[in-house]
C-alpha cells in the first residue's frame, strides 16, 4: 500500500499533460500511486494517458463530460487506502522535491490536516509569467497562521491556498467530507474552511508547483463574467460553514470584535456571528450581510433564543428590520439610477452623433464647392487679382 495516492484531473489539456504527469512520476518521494481520471476529453488526452505503462498508474476515464466530481469518485469509491492524498491538475507542473518535502510534516504532526506550497506562475509555453498585476503572482505567498486565524482569514479576505499544491490527510475527507457539488468555482475553498474548523494547516514558503495562467481567461478560476456570477451564490454557500462554530470562545478566537458581545450570563453563538456579519466589510460584499441577516432571521424566529437575545443585548424585531433596510443587498434602489444614466449617456452619445454627423454633412458640401468648375474660376480669378494688385504697389 503506498502512502500518498497522487489523483490528477485531465480534461483538454492535451498540449500540457506529459508535463504534468511526468512531473508526478519524477518525483525523488517513492512511495506513491498515480491515479488518472479524465473527463471525457474530446482531444488526444486519453491516448496519451494510455500510453503510459508505468505500474505506479490507474486511469479512468468518463464516457461523457461531467464537469467535475473526479476526486470525489476516487476518495468515494473505497479503491484508495493511502495514508495522504495529492491533488495534480493536467495543465500544472510538480517541482521534483515536492512531495519529498511534504510528507515529512505530515509524519511529524498530527494535528495538521494539509500541507500547502507556495507557487511559481507559468505562461500556455512553461515560461515564467511576468504579469505582476495577475493575483497568482502574490496571493498564495501566505505565512503560517492557526486555524482561528486562517478561519478569519478565510471570512474577511478569502482563499489563499493553491489547490494542487495540497497534500491532505485521507482522514481529513473522511472526518469533513469531500468536495460539495454545484460549486464550480470555489469547491476547493469550501473544503479549506470545513478543514480549518477541525485541523491545522502548514504552508510551505517553497514554490513548488508551477501554476498554468492560460490566455482569454480559460482557467476554471479565471476571472470571467460566467465565474464572477457563480461566485456570489457559492461565496454564500462557504459562509454558511461558519455556523458550524458552537462556542463563544471558539467564535472569540476567530474574530476578536465578538469579545463586546460576551455576557456573564452566557451567550447566542449565532446571534453574535451575524451581527459581526452585518458590521463586517469583506471581499463578498453584499453577501456577507446577506449572511448575517439570515442568521439574526432564524435566532428571531426561536421564541426562545428570541426572548434570550433580548435578555443579553436589548436585540428585538424592530431592531432587525432596520437593519434590513440599512444595505441595499439586492440593488433595488441602484438599478433604475443605473438605467437612468444610461438612458442619459445615450442621450448624450446620440447629439454628438448628430453634430458629427452634420460637420461631416457641411465638410462634404465644402469639398463639392472647392471641387466645382465655379469655385475653380473663382479662386483663378482671385489669383489673378492678387498678381494685378501686387503689380499695381510694386509699380
């Protein structure tokens, strides 16, 4: 039984699968079995797949496209009995010592659930990307933290771990589940938080995975109009994880400003979560409130944790539906402002069309004068004036 089982994702990527593959079998850590699973790729990527008879290999593959679930199949299916398990995807490059330097942390500390590496972010032709501008470039460079303060992390900023760069405990999928379907964009993310809630995270400073940016915004995370839309309805489904936090003193170790809501007399965990949601600026914008409001909802409608709220901190109904009309969430009021400037810029755009328009109108009635026989004698006969006129003076 080897200790890590490697599980790489192939869809497409023909061009960049040897790398990714052959990066994996190079590795100087031994002890591990590869296992491929492809989703129906409609490229060469399955033959090439095939091509390999290197023992340490299973391949499977999807008679039709998924869209995911690959890694949940594997760990699922009860065919794994590895001790860790690493994530490759078929267009990203292993650096050799990558699971050399891994595994160590994992034997030696127990309380950690996963191991992330910093990265090197590569072009579509493996050279180093120099786009300082592109997010990958920084944000993965991340000290260690607690899990509290990941935790915090995670709700106030949000992801910061490269996914194929994880080597996780098998036991971690067991105890917190695997990925959730229906979140395309932040799936990974969505487990790191479920993880933090019960282990700890180690992130080594070292790139090594190089990270593929491909053009036009075709990475699964890119920032695209499609992904942006998916990531509201997904960001609320991860912050939901947070109401997993049972204690006053867990949730103060997580966010330090719930320390004003503590009482002597004890405390609603879920009250204080959504409060700090509603006073909290974060990346998710309006669907942190949307957060918080929901959970102030659900403690209102528990005539018991209702009357309790009250008791500690003076919170009744009026009080929360104040707090509903306070923000916006929806973009109610923003939307006809939104339409009326447009109708204005429209307004705008067609008048100067129009004055374009006739200048063009009077250049092109210009040009046919200065192109007429009369404006050609015209302007002779002015020539001619002009040289009698001289002739006159210097005379």
């Amino acid at each position: 039984m080897p200790k890590v089982t490697v599980i790489l994702t192939s869809y497409n990527h023909a061009k960049y699968l040897r790398d990714s593959i052959e990066s994996v079998l190079n590795q100087t850590f031994t002890d591990f079995e590869l296992v491929i699973g492809d989703d129906a790729s409609t490229d060469e990527s399955w033959d090439i797949i095939q091509s390999y008879s290197d023992p340490r290999i299973r391949s499977y593959r999807h008679e039709t496209t998924q869209a995911g679930g690959i890694i949940n199949e594997f760990v699922l299916s009860g065919k794994i009995s590895s001790k860790y398990i690493a994530i490759q995807h078929s267009d990203d490059i292993w650096e050799p010592y990558k699971l050399e330097k891994q595994v160590p942390i994992l034997d030696e500390n127990q309380q950690i659930g996963a191991v992330f590496t910093n990265v090197s972010v590569i072009g579509e032709n493996n050279e180093l990307f120099n786009k300082h501008t592109h997010p990958y470039q920084t944000v993965f460079d991340q000290p260690n933290r607690s899990r509290y303060e990941w935790l915090s992390y995670f709700f106030y900023t949000g992801n910061a771990l490269c996914h194929p760069s994880v080597l996780i405990r098998k036991a971690c999928y067991d105890a917190c589940g695997v990925y959730r379907y229906g979140l395309t964009q932040l799936g990974d993310f969505d487990l790191w938080v479920r993880l933090c809630l019960k282990y700890d995270f180690h992130i080594l400073p070292d790139k090594l995975i190089k990270l593929r940016v491909l053009s036009n915004e075709m990475n699964a995370s890119a920032n695209r109009p499609d992904a942006r839309i998916r990531r509201q309805f997904e960001a609320l489904q991860i912050l939901d994880n947070f109401k997993h936090i049972l204690t006053f003193e867990e949730l103060r170790q997580i966010f330090p400003t719930a320390e004003k809501y503590a009482r002597s007399s004890g405390s609603d965990v879920g009250f204080i979560l959504g409060m700090l949601s509603t006073e909290s600026e974060t990346s998710y914008g309006n669907i942190t409130y949307l957060f918080g409001l929901t959970l102030l909802f659900e403690a209102l409608n528990d005539p018991d944790r209702a009357s309790k709220i009250h008791k500690l901190y003076g919170f009744n109904q009026k009080d929360f539906i104040k707090l509903i009309a306070k923000q916006d969430i929806f973009s109610v009021e923003l939307q006809p402002k939104l339409i009326l400037q447009a109708s204005q810029l429209i307004e705008q755009e067609q008048k100067i069309l129009t004055l374009v328009e006739e200048k063009s109108n009077l250049t092109q009635m210009l040009l046919e004068i200065q192109g007429s026989r009369a404006w050609r004698l015209v302007t002779a006969y002015r020539e001619i004036k002009t040289k009698l006129n001289s002739t006159k003076k210097t005379g």
